[in-house]
C-alpha cells in the first residue's frame, strides 16, 4: 500500500527543511511509488514552493541520484537602512 501524497510531500519537505539529501532510489521504495508518481510529487511540491518558500527551489543531483534544496539569497532593505 502505497502512503498517501499529503504524506509523502510532508515528508519531502520536511527532509528539504532538515538539509537532507533525498535519494530517488530511497523515495521511491520507502513509498512503494513509481517514477512517474515522484515526478508528480515533485513537480507539485515546486508549484507549492513559489508561494510558501519563494527564496526555495529544488535541485535534482544526477551524479548522486537525489534531490535538495537550494536557497536563493535575497536581501531585506527597510526605511531605516536608507537613512
């Protein structure tokens, strides 16, 4: 029995969120999910991000089989820096 997506793109995230690497081969077993499914999951998981962590992207390592997060920096100007 494969977990539900909600399951699923909370544990995604929440590894992301740790700093965690996460292996395709490892999703995919630890889900019992195919190819295809992951790239759904991941696919909607990005679309999330634009809105939840727009500073966030993942990043999938071919040489090493998984995926990551990459955070984009971004600088916070306010009123008082101007003076």
């Amino acid at each position: 029995m494969t977990a539900s997506k909600t399951k699923r793109l909370l544990y995604f995230m929440s590894e992301l969120e740790k700093g965690n690497d996460i292996s395709k081969t490892d999703y995919l077993a630890r889900f019992g999910i195919s190819e295809r499914t992951l790239k759904e999951d991941v696919s909607e998981l990005k679309e999330n991000l634009t809105e939840l962590r727009p500073n966030m992207k993942v990043k999938y390592s071919r040489k090493n089989g998984s995926y990551h997060a990459q955070y984009e920096h971004c600088l916070l100007y306010t009123s008082d820096a101007a003076d």
